[in-house]
C-alpha cells in the first residue's frame, strides 16, 4: 500500500480532485493498465484551510523492473490548476 497525503496549506478552502492514474510504459511493459490502483479517494473534496485527506493505494507489479505512473490532482487554485504525482515503484522478485 502507498499514500498520498493532499494538505491545504492556504488560508482558504481549497476544491482538489483526484484523476486516474496514468501509466508510463515502458519497452519491457506491454501491460497498458498503470501497476498502480487507487484504493480510496473521493473525487471532488473541499479541504479547509489546514485540512489533509489521504488517498490509498495499490501496487500490483506486472514484471520486475521499475514502473512509474502519474496521479493528475487538480484543483481550484489558478497558480496550481493540476499537479501531477509521480508514482514509482521496483520490483525485485
């Protein structure tokens, strides 16, 4: 399992949404699906100011290797309309 912390740090409420995951493939991957699998979110979320919510999620390794995928949040903030969280993981056996 793998988190993903979202604060507001700002002094106003701050609208996030959580996208899909999108995969990165690689030449060794042929597997279109992303390894990563989000477990729990909530697709729109007003988070106040100070607030977190923690999003869950599942890594199921499709070969060994490095897989890296992207998790788009966007939010309402102009400056930040969408970040984007790079997702890594390698597996060894």
């Amino acid at each position: 399992m793998l988190t993903v912390t979202l604060t507001n740090a700002g002094r106003l409420p701050l609208r996030v949404g959580i996208g899909s995951i999108q995969g990165q493939a690689t030449f060794e991957d042929q597997n279109p699906l992303p390894p990563f699998r989000i477990e729990s979110r909530g697709r729109d979320l007003l988070l106040n100011p100070g607030k977190r919510h923690t999003v869950t999620l599942r890594w199921e390794p499709s070969f060994l290797g490095t897989q890296r995928a992207l998790l788009p949040i966007t939010s309402d903030d102009p400056r930040h309309a969408v970040t984007h969280i790079r997702l890594v993981g390698t597996a060894t056996r």
